[in-house]
C-alpha cells in the first residue's frame, strides 16, 4: 500500500523536528551545504550525520546508519551513490520522509527489471 498522505506526514516534511544527512561527507558539496544550512537555520542539534565509515564530518561525530540515531527522523536526505540506494533505503523504517539526490526512479527500475 502507498504511503498515505496525511497532516502529520506534511508537518514533519515542511517543519521537520530532526533530520538525517545519509551519505554525509566532507568530499561531497551536496553535504556541506545542506548541513551549514541546517546549522544556520537552527537545526544543529537536531541534524544527524550518517556515515557508512561512522568518520567525523563537518566536524561532528557520525553514525553508520539512522537506526543508531535512537530518535524518530522526521526527514532523510539520501546522498549515496546510485549502487548505495537501495540498502539506504531499507535503513529507514523511522524515518516520516525520505529524499535522495539522486533520480530515483532510474536505480529503482533497474532493480526491478533484475527479479
């Protein structure tokens, strides 16, 4: 079944109360713009690094997946590589809404095509 659309869902997409950068690195400018975004708009403590290595990032602590967050994530954004995404994905059974940099569509196709 789809997901459904619902007030709750919108809320945590247009006022997330926390946020996972998945994919997080130093090397990707994607994530660092995005993370001092983040920060300038209030949300330091409540953005949380995801990193497969689990290395320090923009200068804070990470974690290997948003499982280890402890806390619901209201909003993930996915900056893995198209042969990441699909573990990426599973990784988020908590997470309200999930947003990749990626086209999507394309790597999910042709994993379908695979079965």
């Amino acid at each position: 079944m789809p997901y459904q659309i619902t007030g709750e869902r919108l809320t945590s997409l247009f006022r997330p109360r926390s946020v996972a950068l998945v994919g997080a690195s130093d090397k990707s400018v994607f994530s660092q713009i995005a993370y001092h975004n983040l920060v300038q708009f209030g949300f330091r403590e409540h953005t949380y690094l995801v990193s497969r290595r689990g290395t320090q990032t923009h200068g804070q602590p990470t974690v290997t997946s948003c499982a280890q967050i402890g806390e619901p994530v209201d909003v993930a954004y996915l900056m893995v590589p198209q042969a990441g995404l699909l573990e990426a994905l599973d990784d988020h059974d908590d997470v309200q809404n999930v947003y990749s940099s990626l086209n999507m569509t394309e790597a999910l196709m042709a994993e379908v095509e695979k079965e």
